[in-house]
C-alpha cells in the first residue's frame, strides 16, 4: 500500500505544479486580459464602455497577483474556471464538457489500438528476430515515429479525404447526422472520425513497437525462458505465459509517459482536422488568447494524463507481484 | 560497455543503422550549409510570381507570395539543423546536470529533482510549450528552442540519473571516493566518462524531440513565422492554400525533410542504445544447422546418455570458438556422474548443447548426443519438445531469475506437467505436493511467488520440477554454487537421496571437485573445452592420472591434519578461440614431454579398466624411457608471465604418495 | 381574449414551424470556414460571441446604411428626420409588426432599446450615450424621438444599426453581459429552429411583416473549420454562400460557371507614421516615403489577385464618385522610386557613399521597425515589400511582430516608428475614416493611449472641416468639407494607404438567384452574420 500512497502524493503534487504553471505562464505574456478582450471590437471602443466590459468580463480589481493566485486556487478547487472570452459569456467548463467527448473517444481508443497493435508487432519483431519482415519492422517504425504527426495528417487529408474523397476534410459530424447514438448518426461520427484516429495510430504505433520489442529481447535472455524451454512447454504457452507478461510489465511504466507525447500529437492532429476536442480548442483558445479556456483544458488535459499514469500504476500493481510488496 | 570508446565506435560505425543514420544527417548538414552554392536565390525574396509550377529555374516551384521554395527548403535546413543541434544539446546538458547531482549528491537533493523530473515527465509537452509559446511569436529562434529545451530535458535526466545511480555503486568509483578524489574530479573523470555512450544517445533522442517541437509549433503559427525553417514552411503553405492549389510539393517537401531529418537521429539514437546493450542488436549470424548432419551416425551403447565426439563452437564475425571439443562421454542407467573443470573449460556448454538449448551464436559442429538411443540433435522441434523434461530434464544455476517472476510457482510446477499431458487438477496437485515433500519444502510454497522464497528454497523448487516427470536423466549444472555451504550440503543430500530412490542418473557439473568426489559413481574432468580424464570416483582420488587432475587434487586442505602448504596451479586455460595443437594443458604441465605433447594430436588412452585419460604420458607409441623421465620429473615449468602464487616445491608426485 | 389570442397564435406559429421543421422545401445554406460557440443569441454580445443568424436572420434593425454607398434602406423605421438645428432626429416606426411571440412591435420597444443601453453602458459599445445623445423618448406608438446636446450627424449610423428588443422580455433582464437569450424574441424574417456543433438552422418566420418575402424556407449554416474546407464546399455546390477570404476569387469564379464572388472594398490598410517621431514629423519626408512605395506591388504580393491597391486619397472607390473630386485625384502622390529619391535629398536627408540615407545632423538613419500584429501573414508579408521599397532608397526597416495586446497598445501609445493597421473607423463615407483618423478628440499625449487618432496627427483644417461635416446634414456643405480634408491629407501625408479591405462575398449560384453583387449592390456584401446579410436572405429566390 505505501506504493499506492506514494503515487497519490505524487498525484496531488503535480496537479498543483500544474495548476501554478497554468497561473504563472500567462500572466508572463506581455498584454492583459483587458486588451485581449478589446481585441473582439477591432479597437473602436468608447472607454467608458470599456469600463463597462471590464466590469461585466469580471476582470477589473483583479487585486495583487498573490490574492489572485490563491482565489485561482480556490476557484479551481470548485471547479469554477470562469467564463470562456472568446466565447463570452459561455462558461468554460461548458465548452469543456462539448469537447472533451470528441477527444476521449479519439485519444482513448486510438492510443489504446495503438498500443494492442504496437505491442503486438513489436512481440512479433523481437521474438522473431533475424527473419527479414520482424527485422523491417524496427527501421521502419523508427521512421513512423519521427514523422511529424500533423504532416502525415496533411498528407492523408490530401489523398483520402481531398483527392479520393473517401472521408470528409473537416469536423466530427455531418452538419444534419441525425439524433444521437442513432445508426446514422454512427456512421457519421465514425467517417469523421477514421483519418484523424488514422493518423494517430500510426505515428504512434512505432514508439510501443520498438519498446515492446526491446522488452522482448531482454526477456528471451532470461534465465527463466531458457528454463521454460527446458520444460519443453509449447510455444504458445511460453509467448503468453512467459514472454509476454514479464515484457508487458516496463511498456506499462512508460505508458504513461507515451501518453502525455500521444496527447500533444494529438492537438495537432486536431488542429489539421479541425476535430471539435480538447486540442482543438486549446489552439483556438492561444490563438485568440482566451486565458481561462487555455488554463482549464491545460489543467484538464494534465488531469487526464495524471489519473491515466495513476490507473496504469493501479494495473502495474495487479500485474507485477514484486511491486505489490514495494519490492519493485 | 555504455562508453563511446574507440573500439565502441568501430563496432557502431560498421552497423548499417549508424551508417544510414549519419549518411542522412550528413547529406541535410551538407545541403543547409551549401545552400549559397546551390541556388542562387535569396529564400526571402519576393521577386517572382505566386504558385508557380516545377519548372528548372524552380525545382520547387514558388510559394503563394513569389518565393522560390527549393531556396527555402535549402535556407531552411540551417535553422532546423540549428534548432534541432542546440535545443537537444541545452536539453542534453540540463539531463546531464540535473540527473547526475541527483544521484551524486543523493538524499534530499535526489528526492527533489526526482520530484521535479517526474513532474515534467507526466506534464504534456505540447499543451505546456504551446501555452508558454505565446512568449515566441515574432520573438526569433531564440526563446523557441529554449522553451523546447525547457520541455524536454526530463526524459533523458531520468535515464541519466538510474544510471549515474548503478555507476555510483560500482568498485572503481568507490575507490576513487575512498582514495580522496574531489567530487567534482569523481565526476567529471570516473562517472561522466563510463555514461558517454548514454549521453550520446540522449542528446539524439533530445534532438529528435526539438525538430519535432518546432516543426509542431511553427505549423501552428506559434512561434516566429518570418523565419525561414522547415517548419514555418509548412505552415505557410496551410495558411495560403497550397492544396487547394494543387501545390501538394511544397507540403510533401519540407515535412519529408523533416521526417528524415528525425529519424537520422533516431537511428543514431538506437544504434548508439544497441552498443551498450548489445541484446537488442540485428541477431547474430545464423550459424549452420549442423544438428541433422547425417554423416556421424551414433554408435550402439546401451548407456542411457552417449556424447560421442561431440564438437561445439560460438561463430563470430572474428571466427568460430571451439568451446567444446571431440567430448566422448557416457551416462549409464542409475548412476551419477560428475564433470568437473574450472570456468571456462566448457562444461555449462557441453550440456546446454546435449540438451539442445544453446542460442546462436552457439552450435554444434559435430558429434552425436544419444539418449536412450536416439540423437538429441537430429530430432525436429516438436519432438523435442515431447521428449524434453519426460526423458530428461535440466537444473540450471542458482540464479535469481530461473522462475518466471510473475507467476506463481504453483502454475510453474504445474504446467511441466500439463506439457506432456497430465491435465487433472487433483494430480497435479498431488503431484506437487509430493514433489515438495521429496525435496523438502513445504507446501505452502506452492502459492507464493519467487521473490518470495529464498535461494535455497527456490533451487529446492527447481529440482522438485525437474522431477515432476520422473525423467531417467538429470543434468545439473552449478546447482548449489550460489548457495551458502549449509544449505549446498541439505541440497546435495536430498539429491543423492532422491536419486538412489527413483533411480535418476545424474550429470553433476561444477568446478567444485571435493564435492564430486564423494558423491559421484564417476568422475570426468575438463579442460580448454577436452575431457582429460574419465574414472570412477575413488579411483580419481587415490590414483589421479592426469597432471592436471593431480594437481587439482593437490589444491585441497584436508579436514583433518596438519596444516600444510597448498599450492595453486600457476598460469590459465588457453584462449578457445585460439588453434591448439596437441594437449591443451601443455604450457601449465609440469610433467610435458616437448616435442610429443604439443605436436601430437591429442587421443584417449586407457589406464585401467573403466578409466581413460587424454595424456600423453599413457601412450603406448611414446616410448616408455620417455614417459617414466617425465612421470617423474620434478621441475616446475618456465615462470608464466603474469605473478604466480606460491609454488609448492615440496613434490610433483601424486597426492596419495605423500601420505 | 389577449390571452387566447396569444395561445392560438403560439400553437399555431408552433405548428407551423413543425411542419416547417419536418420539410423545408428550400433551404439557403451558408458555409462557415471557423467554428462558432455557445448558443447565445444576445444581440448586444461582440458579433464573435453570439450566433450568426442573431442580428442577420433573427433581429433586426430601425434602418440599414449600406456602409458602401450610405444608401439608407428602412427596416423597423420607416422615415427620419433632423431637426433645423440638426440636434433632434426623429424616427417613425413601421406598424403592422409583430414579435415572434405574438406581441406587437411599437415606438416604446425601440425607445426601451436605446436607454437599455444607457442602463447598461457595457452594451454601448458605439459610445451612442457620448456622442451627444441626451434623451429617447416614444411620444407614441410609432414615433421615436432622440435629443442631442450638440449637432452629430453621422451618429445615425450608430443609431440605424441598433438591433431592436422587445422591452416586455429584457426589462427583467438584469445581467444583459452575460444573457445567453436562449429563445430570442425578434421581429425579424427567420426564428431559431435547431442548433449543434455542426449545423445551425432557422426557420422562416411565418408571421413576418412582410408578406411575400422571404422566399425560402429556411437557412443553414454549416462548419468548417478552414479556408480550405469551406471553399470547397463552395465548389462543390453543397453550399450558396460562404463570407471566405481565400487568396484567389477570381480563380474561384473561373473554375465553374456558378461561381461568383463580389469583394467590394470597405476599408483601407494603412501604414500609420507616427508623426511625433523624427523624421516622421516632417510632411516632406513623410511624402517622399510615399512616393517610394509601391502600392500595387505591396496589394499583389499580399493578396495574390483579390485586392487592389488603395486609392492613394484614401477613399473607398464606391464612394469615389461622390465624395472625390477629380480635381483632387491628381494630386494624390504616385509610384516614383527615382522621384522619392530626388524628394528626400531635397528635404535634407542626403544619401552616403555606401547608399544609406542620411538623417539631417548627417548622421545614418537608424533602421525603422515596421510594427505588425504576430502571425499575420498578410501584414508581415506588406511590411516584407515595404520594407524592400523603402530599401531601393537607402532606408532600412525591419519587421516587429506583436501579439494583440502589445500591437494595438504600440500603435495606440505611440511608442512605434510605421505600423500597418487598418482604418481604426470606417463607414458609408469617409467623414467615420477621416474623424477616427485625425480627430484631436480620438488622439492622446504620448503615453497615453488614444482610441483610434494613431499617428497623433492633427491639422487645424481638418479639425474645423470634420465639425462643419458632422453639425450639417446638407449635402453641398459636406462635400464642401470633405474636399477640404482630403486635400490636406494628401498634401500632408500623415499615412500611406496600402491597400483595400474588402468584404469576402462568395457565392454558388446553382440553385437560388438574387444574390447581391456589384451589378446589384442593395446590401454592402457584409458577412453572413451582419444586418446587411438580412436583405440578400430576404431577396434570395429558388431557380
């Protein structure tokens, strides 16, 4: 159990470096909340309605940066993350709640896809090695990994969605899909879905390929393999049994790592695709220097990737014994 | 071995990753910095027309305001380069820093930063650059690779920091503490040193990241778009259109650009990781299957196990290691036979081989390995398997890692058995518990896992499953040498006693002698890869044959008597990568005849009944005035080069003589 | 009665809009190339952060200016007029309205309007409660009466752009900043009908005040989420309308015989000198670096073939014909790199041997920062070309890129050298360019900010000719005024008109016809959100 405790105190601890993060680097740009907001009218204000605004926005009387810092924590702690400026006076936590859906499903199971698949090939690659299709396999996932993410996008929006016109080039649904859940109302949702999910599962394939694929190597040098072949046990007990649990085991510590790399792929990603989720909305939210959505899907995303590196440490613990004991 | 030294970089640069790897980044670098010779167009310059097509005064045709894009891509390599090489190498030092005070400096220091790293680490990256990035627009390249940087050093100060923390434990760097050196010499001449190959790697894996970065950040616009780079390429072309305008070119190039660009270093950065961990490499060389080499057709025996002539070697690039040569031995039903020789001498590679468990680049170059009959090495895989455990079975070392960490050791008692068809459960359980009682542990065992159990219990284990199918053959190879002498000696007795009740034959390997000799039936020594003496047990002891089987004798304090002298034996085994002529004991043998023994090839001869050994000594061809000088010779060979330990010049003779 | 009344009409208007809902038999689709937010429909929230159809589809208006030719188009007024002493204006109301609620339109809801937005100053984002406007009161059901303090003709733009609400549902509307006004309650030709990420729907208004139009049955407007994507659409046929500025209308127009665009201008893009600094206080510099400019180039560089280069007097061309005499368009300063040379030797600031001009004391001029907003490829690309003229001279510039807030902050307190920006006020004549532009009231000390007066220019001609425009509605005597600022502007050269900013009108005409268009301009090509939108919704006919 102290091993569960240690990770929720880390848990805790990088939420709030996050969340101090979140404060700190916006109030470093040059350029106010105020000015930002001005922006909306093209600079043709009469001050005395700027006044106005300042007041209705809430963000005149913001007081010493140190009062703010702790009403933004407190705040925070309601879940009040104010309201959205470029989509004044739409609470942020509504925006938020319409988007967060779209990159779930899209982040979720594509990483979770890619993950199966990577984690499969790369078993096939290592323990099958010095066969030229397991040995291609390392080569070309290094390449896949180290193609950026939004130019593959570009590339598969050129070809299948703009060329062969097989997918739509924008959004999540068609503008009149039909009520929700409805078999239409699917079919529209999974064809928008296909190219940007497309992209993701392949530039990510590659990273849990080559680990996996390590992993396996180390794990067919063990002792313990050897012994299990001298049991004469079948291949297929051995793959499952032997090999793959024990080369699971350090893929799922850097799950959790991966996942923060698949996150970031994907808001650009989203950004090529104008896919509605989160990363969607953090780029507008820069671009328009809409502070408080930009913290609250910041924070959110961080909370995301946390609570998902703590759920693979609660697995890590039903799957390693050793850890269970803080033997680890 | 994670150290970038000269022979480390030899072996890199001959692998075809590094080469492709560096062939790529070179011919980017080169493109970048030659761009004035290659175009003569400024990458600025808004001279020409917008979008023109690919013509030869355009490769690339132009961009959406008249720029000519083949100078951009050109221009455009040396600030992509640039961000890459020196964001990696800020974020490279930062690792390098901040890992190695971590585990230098220890305590609270290390608890901190590894709070901080861990920190870093689960933030993601892109969300926290792009909300930092509203610093960089229009700010130059500046703060955009030192936000990257401020990223991306946490992946690599984590590698850094575990291994600075193994280094920190090892022998040379606690002499160097311990001897007074500053830490900052300990550091900077012992640590750093031993990680460059780590550090390599790292700053590639970090130069991958930066390129990546600000590729991603440019295409967005967040950063400064009126520099000319890879990535502000591309993010030009979005904005203006380009596949609208069927200008698909001026996508496609800058993103291959960088695409190769990333995995140049990714190449680099796996070659470099294969060079410290040298598993993960291409596999090497399959050597010829020389198992089913029909020409060598076992000779009738009714021995239970018959190795006959057996040549084993390890093939590398720089030639084959004979590690195994021209063994000839027999098991009979029953009984126990120990092979003795110090490290080195082949035996763990005679028997992983007889049992067909080597890995390449170990093979087997000839010979016959017969078990009841039928050649081991000729059988396909499936039938191995069958016969595997059933027939025969195999204890290995007492190492940390023969059980299967994450199961239970229930599971890996049972599934021998469910290998070869025993599936009921109330068996397999009685089976086992059965087993534990024979080897003496309790039953409980069962259900824990094998971190759980001591080294003792857990060796106990393996012998328990070794006989879970009560095979005729039991090879054990070292199975008590990483015990304590209490627990070897409850161990060797339940062996014996085991094995005298169910009539198990036992091939007991170990260079421990003293032992073997007063538990096997027979005794076969080996060295540099040969079987120089085979006898039964009490005849080895009282009657050595072979100089070296004297003198090994001669190594042993008796538990009883006065204390004597002891004397080593000077000098070391011969490199088996090397052609050896004649007997291998030559150079270390204080009875050689020169001119027979290393000329000769070497035979078996017999001495008594049931007793051969490989000595030249007991050759009928060599004439017996020859034999009985040198039999009786007393003159210690040439001092070998390097600082013998004492020499007993009391006697050459064999041990029993003195008594 | 009233009450039963209101129920069968609101069962009926329900019941029509459901069979409406079911089948529209035609639907006018609109593309989008961003994507919108909540659902908000308040009309007084920024155009960006309520609904499009809100103040285009949904509310509308006393009156439409056409912001092109300052044609005046009655909508919820039907006729106004100013007093002798131009300090009152009076409106008449149209009768015969109702809201969609089944009340009735009158004076009082319009009245109700403007002094909400005195209740509320945060809603007054024109500043109509401080340009003079002293009092609205409804002496009946269809007369509107506003007061003034001091005469301020061109306020009724500001006036005849109010959306119009009903007063029986906002006077309980205590936090109008923040009112999301979930079922707007409106006069105008479409009500709201369905609303998701994708798609937003209207329906046509069946109990709209005028009788045979709109034509269709509703109007949609899809999301796209880039120019690319939206354009597409447009090619495609899948959508009529789309307000996209793509680089290339009249590839666009090319490539099918339903493809038209119309991108009247309705702005300029300047290049503000910041007329406190030396040299830009010297006019004769400031015109010398005129001449070096190439508009043309800096248009076509830019925008590949869409946008000209501005009118060098900076009057928009639809507005040419009235207010620029040709007289004055002579004098407008042209294209002459030798000339500007020649020019700023004569001002005193020589060239050195190397070619660097050289400041009065003889000393090198110091490289001048072109201020831009960070990440405009537009501007940056414009400083880009400038920035190579002004070096065909000898003078040096380099690009400043900004964020929002330090842009506008620089340009507005003066702490830049040139900037490019638009015309900080621009309307259906060039008094709103020339007022925002030159007024001392709009300008500041340095330091301070001003509102829109940024290169800190004034000239006492032009102070007295903008107050005789703006105390007189005849229109003799504006013109008389009008002539008299340009020419002082030209002479004076307190900015470079770069070039024209246009609307970005695109259309695919397969399925309706009556679109507006240069041939029939009757609204001012304004987005799909705007008032001006209302009247081509309204003309728009099947084939």
């Amino acid at each position: 159990m102290p091993y569960l405790l240690r990770k929720v105190v880390i848990l805790v601890f990088t939420l709030w470096v996050a969340a101090t993060l979140n404060f700190v680097l916006p109030r470093l740009v040059p350029g106010d909340p105020v000015s930002v907001m001005l922006a909306k009218y093209q600079g043709r204000l009469d001050p005395s309605a700027v006044d106005a605004l300042k007041i209705a926005y809430g963000l005149n009387d913001l007081g010493s940066p140190v009062s703010q810092y702790f009403s933004y924590l407190g705040r925070l702690l309601h879940g009040d993350f104010g309201r959205s400026i470029s989509l004044f006076p739409t609470p942020v936590t509504d925006v938020i709640g319409q988007a967060l859906p779209y990159t779930l499903g899209l982040v979720g199971i594509t990483t979770i896809l890619s993950f199966v698949i990577g984690t499969a090939l790369g078993l096939y690659s290592g323990w099958r090695r010095g066969q030229t299709g397991a040995d291609a396999l390392t080569p070309v996932s290094l390449f896949l990994s180290s193609m950026p993410y939004f130019w593959f996008a570009l590339v598969m929006l050129y070809v299948f969605a703009f060329q062969l016109k097989w997918f739509p080039l924008s959004g999540a649904l068609d503008p009149f899909p039909g009520a929700a859940f409805t078999a239409g109302w699917w079919s529209s949702l999974l064809r928008h879905a296909a190219l940007p999910a497309f992209t993701i599962l392949v530039t990510s394939v590659g990273g849990w390929l080559i680990t996996m694929r390590n992993n396996v190597v180390s794990v067919a040098s063990e002792d313990y393999l050897a012994f299990a072949r001298a049991k004469g046990l079948t291949e297929r007990r051995i793959l499952s049994r032997y090999v793959l649990r024990n080369a699971l085991l350090p893929s799922f510590t850097s799950f959790g790592m991966a996942l923060g790399f698949v996150v970031g792929g994907s808001i650009l990603t989203e950004i090529v695709f104008s896919y509605p989720g989160l990363g969607f909305y953090l780029y507008q939210a820069v671009v328009g220097l809409d502070y408080p959505l930009m913290q609250a899907i910041f924070f959110i995303i961080a909370l995301a990737v946390l609570l998902a590196n703590f759920a693979v440490d609660l697995i890590n613990v039903l799957l390693d014994p050793r850890v269970r004991e803080g033997r680890a | 071995m994670n150290a970038l030294n000269l022979g480390g970089l030899r072996r890199l640069f001959s692998q075809p990753r590094t080469v492709i790897g560096a062939g790529i980044l070179i011919v980017l670098l080169l493109m970048g910095l030659f761009a004035p010779l290659l175009t003569r167009y400024d990458p600025n310059s808004l001279e020409f027309d917008s979008f023109l097509p690919l013509s030869v005064k355009h490769p690339l045709g132009t961009t959406a305001i008249g720029q000519d894009i083949f100078a951009q891509l050109l221009y455009g390599a040396r600030l992509t380069l640039l961000v890459g090489a020196v964001a990696g190498l800020i974020a490279t030092v930062l690792s390098v820093a901040l890992g190695l005070t971590a585990a230098y400096l220890g305590g609270w220091v290390d608890e901190a930063i590894n709070a901080l790293i861990n920190v870093f680490l689960v933030l993601p990256g892109l969300p926290l650059v792009i909300i930092a990035s509203a610093f960089l627009r229009g700010g130059g390249i500046w703060p955009v690779i030192l936000v990257i940087s401020f990223t991306g050093w946490a992946w690599g100060a984590r590698v850094l920091r575990s291994q600075a923390l193994a280094l920190r434990e090892r022998d040379f760097v606690q002499a160097a503490v311990a001897s007074g050196e500053s830490s900052g010499r300990v550091i900077f001449m012992e640590i750093l040193p031993n990680m460059s190959g780590l550090i390599a790697a790292n700053f590639f894996g970090a130069a991958l990241y930066a390129v990546l970065s600000e590729a991603g950040l440019s295409f967005i616009g967040v950063g400064d778009v009126s520099l000319v780079t890879w990535g502000t390429m591309l993010y030009w072309a979005q904005a203006k259109g380009a596949l609208l305008q069927g200008a698909w070119w001026w996508i496609a190039t800058p993103g291959l650009g960088i695409a190769l660009l990333g995995t140049s270093f990714a190449l680099l950065n796996f070659a470099i990781d294969e060079l410290g961990n040298p598993r993960l490499g291409r596999a090497p060389a399959k050597p010829p299957r020389q198992g089913r080499v029909p020409a060598s057709t076992p000779a009738p025996s009714d021995a239970l196990l018959s190795v006959q002539h057996l040549e084993v070697g390890y093939v590398t690039r720089a030639g084959t290691v004979r590690a195994v040569r021209n063994v000839s031995l027999e098991v009979n039903p029953g009984e126990f036979v120990g092979l003795a020789g110090e490290s080195g001498c082949g035996k763990s590679t005679l028997a992983f081989a007889a049992t067909r468990l080597l890995d390449p680049p170990g093979a087997v170059l000839g010979g016959t390995v017969a078990l009841n009959g039928r050649d081991l090495l000729a059988l396909s895989p499936e039938e191995l398997r069958q016969v595997r455990w059933k027939e025969f079975s195999l204890v290995f070392q007492a190492s940390m890692n023969v059980l299967n960490p994450v199961l239970k050791v229930r599971e890996q008692v049972y599934d021998a058995m469910q290998a070869h068809g025993i599936h009921d459960k109330k068996v397999l359980e009685a089976r086992a518990e059965e087993l534990f009682r024979l080897v003496g542990i309790r039953e409980s065992a069962l259900d824990a896992y094998p971190h759980q159990l001591s080294g003792g219990m857990k060796q106990r284990v393996v012998i328990a499953i070794a006989l879970a199918l009560e095979p005729r053959l039991i090879v054990m190879d070292e199975p008590t040498t990483a015990l304590d002498v209490v627990v070897q000696r409850q161990i060797l007795q339940e062996i014996s006693e085991v094995r005298r009740r169910l009539g198990i034959a036992v091939v007991f390997i170990t260079h421990d002698l003293s032992l073997l000799v007063e538990m096997s039936d027979r005794i076969a020594i080996m060295y540099a890869g040969e079987v120089v003496e085979q006898a039964p047990a009490h005849e080895l002891y009282r009657q050595p044959a072979h100089p070296y089987t004297q003198q090994l004798m001669q190594a042993f304090p008796p538990m009883t008597g006065p204390r004597e002298r002891r004397s080593g034996i000077p000098g070391r085994p011969p490199a088996l990568s090397e052609q050896l002529t004649g007997c291998p004991f030559f150079a270390r043998c204080a009875k050689r005849m020169p001119g027979i023994c290393d000329v000769k090839p070497l035979e078996t001869f017999t001495v008594s009944e049931a007793h051969t050994v490989a000595c030249f000594l007991y050759d009928p061809a060599v004439p017996l005035a020859t034999r009985t000088l040198a039999l009786n010779a007393g003159t210690p060979p040439p001092a070998p080069a390097h600082p013998a330990t004492e020499v007993n010049l009391e006697s050459a003779l064999p041990y029993s003589q003195t008594n | 009665m009233k009450y039963n009344v209101l129920t069968l009409s609101v069962m009926l208007l329900a019941s029509a809009s459901v069979s409406l809902a079911q089948n529209p038999k035609s639907t006018f689709t609109v593309v989008r190339s961003d994507q919108w937010g909540a659902q908000n429909f308040n009309p007084f929230s920024p155009a960006s952060q309520h609904l499009l159809p809100t103040n285009s589809a949904i509310y509308e208006t006393l009156f439409f200016v056409n912001s092109i030719d300052g044609k005046v188009t009655p909508v919820l007024g039907t006729k106004y007029t100013w007093s002798k002493d131009n300090k009152t204006l009076t409106v008449t109301t149209r009768g015969g309205v109702k809201w969609n609620d089944g009340q009735t339109f009158d004076a009082t809801d319009a009245a109700f309007t403007f002094n909400y937005l005195k209740q509320y100053p945060a809603l007054d984002t024109t500043g109509l409660w401080k340009s003079g406007l002293t009092s609205v009161t409804a002496p009946n059901a269809s007369t509107v009466v506003f007061n003034f303090n001091a005469a301020n003709t061109p306020v009724f733009v500001y006036i005849a752009n109010t959306p119009i609400v009903p007063q029986h549902v906002w006077k309980d509307v205590k936090d109008p900043a923040t009112f999301t006004n979930a079922k707007p309650v409106a006069t105008g030709p479409f009500v709201f009908d369905s609303y998701s990420q994708q798609a937003l729907r209207v329906l046509k208004n069946p109990n709209y005040w005028m009788k045979s139009q709109p034509y269709i049955d509703a109007v949609v407007w899809v999301s796209t989420s880039s120019n690319d994507a939206a354009l597409l659409k447009l090619l495609s046929g899948d959508v009529d309308y789309g307000y996209v500025g793509i680089s290339d209308p009249k590839g666009f127009a090319a490539k099918g015989p339903n493809n038209a665009y119309w991108w009247p201008t309705n702005n300029i893009n300047f290049l503000y000198f910041n007329t406190v600094k030396a040299p830009f206080n010297d006019a004769a510099f400031r015109r010398a670096v005129a001449q070096a400019i190439d508009t043309k180039q800096v248009a076509s560089k830019a925008y590949i073939s869409a946008v000209p280069a501005a009118n060098a007097a900076s009057i928009f061309p639809a507005q040419q014909s009235t207010w620029l005499p040709a007289s004055l368009k002579a004098q407008a300063p042209t294209f002459n790199v030798a000339a500007a040379d020649k020019a700023l030797t004569a001002a005193g600031y020589k060239k050195n041997a190397q070619g660097v001009r050289l400041g009065k004391d003889g000393q090198p001029l110091p490289t001048y920062k072109i201020l831009v907003g960070a990440g405009w490829t537009d501007f940056i690309t414009m400083a880009q070309v400038v920035g190579d003229n002004l070096k065909k001279v000898g003078i040096n510039t380099s690009i400043d890129q900004q964020a929002w807030g330090s842009y506008s902050g620089g340009l507005q307190t003066g702490t830049y050298d040139m900037g490019i920006s638009w015309g900080w006020g621009n309307g259906s004549n060039p008094y709103y360019t020339f007022n925002a532009a030159f007024s001392p009231d709009l300008s500041a000390p340095v330091g301070k900010s001003a509102p829109s007066n940024l290169s800190r220019y004034t000239n006492p001609t032009i102070t007295a000719a903008l107050k005789s425009f703006s105390t007189t509605s005849d229109p003799a005597a504006q013109k008389k005024a009008m002539s008299a600022i340009i020419a002082t502007v030209l002479k004076e050269t307190p900015w470079v008109p770069l070039t024209d900013r246009t609307q970005f009108s695109l259309f695919n005409t397969s399925r309706f016809t009556g679109f507006p268009s240069a041939q029939n301009p009757y609204n001012d090509a304004s987005p799909d959100d705007t008032a001006g939108a209302r009247l081509m919704y309204l003309n728009v006919k099947p084939k």
